[in-house]
C-alpha cells in the first residue's frame, strides 16, 4: 500500500509541477495577442504568425493543464447536486462514472497519437506563419497520459474513500 500511495504522490507531484510551469505560457499569449492588437490596430499592420503562435500557445496550456486541473478538481461537474453530497457518496458516484473517462481519454490518447506520429514524419507546420505543430500534436499526447495518470491516482483515492466506513487519509484534492 505504501507503494501506491507514493506511485499516487508521484502521478501529484508530475502534474503540479507541470501545471504551474506551463501557466506561465499565459503571461506569452498575453504578450503575443497584445502585440498582435497593437500591430492592428494602432499601425494597421496585423501579423500572419500571431494567431497561430496563440492557437498553438492555448493548446499546450490546454493540454498540459489538464492533469493539474483534475487534481485540483478543478474539471466541470453538476455542482449544484454533487458538492451537496458527503465525500463517500461522491467518490462512488466517480467510481461509477470513471468507465467513460478513462475511455474517452484512452481514445483521445490513442487518435492523438496516430496524429501526432504522421505529423512528426512530415514535420508539418502552419499554413500561414510556417510554425511547426508537429510537437504541438505531440504534446497533446503527453498531456491525455498526464490526465491519464491524474484519473487512475483519482480513481484510487475514490475506491479508498467508497470501501470505508470513516473518511479517508489519503490527501483530498479540490
């Protein structure tokens, strides 16, 4: 049990850390849209390569945020209804539904992987600014394994608080 429970700070500690540098990106994209405004705007004179570096830019906060988000709890659930009910009874209803997620990010893992290989093979880039994606789509991958990971230390800590009677020990995040 030790060991899981260290496997489960480990899976913490990758996305926590992960999810405080890449929102750092927030401050380039605030950069890059201003410039692009200003550019527009003011000198009348719009960049091709802007729009693309924030696509590119909101994509790997996306991604690579995503495993920190569900750490924190931070992901969309029904509110209203779910923080009214006690943590045992909230854990089994995670339980219930963690079938369709670890599905869906299965599947998203595995088409944005196929994606990701045959964009590297061609090293593509943007149509206008000529910016490479193909580590962007790489990125992509790694940041559905990180949720990937976050959903299975979730899905532990859940089947820990379901099967006991007392609240769990296991550090509760969100």
């Amino acid at each position: 049990m030790k060991k899981l429970e260290r496997f489960l700070r480990v899976i913490d500690v990758i996305n926590t850390w992960v999810g405080r540098t890449v929102a750092h990106l927030l401050i380039l994209l605030m950069l890059v849209m201003t410039y692009e405004v200003v550019m527009r705007y003011l000198f009348t004179s719009p960049s091709l390569w802007a729009m693309e570096m924030n696509q590119c830019i909101s994509v790997v906060l996306v991604a690579l945020g995503g495993g920190y988000a569900l750490l924190n709890g931070k992901h969309i659930n029904a509110d209203v209804l779910y923080s009214r009910l006690g943590e045992r009874t909230r854990a089994i209803i995670d339980l219930v539904t963690a079938p369709l997620f670890f599905l869906f990010i299965i599947v998203l893992v595995w088409q944005t992987w196929d994606v990701a290989v045959e964009s590297w093979e061609m090293k593509e880039y943007t149509q206008m600014a000529g910016i490479p994606i193909y580590p962007v789509r790489m990125i992509i991958v790694v940041g559905g394994l990180l949720i990937l990971f976050q959903g299975f230390a979730k899905f532990v800590r859940d089947f820990a608080k379901a099967v006991k009677k007392k609240p769990s020990t296991l550090p509760e995040k969100g």
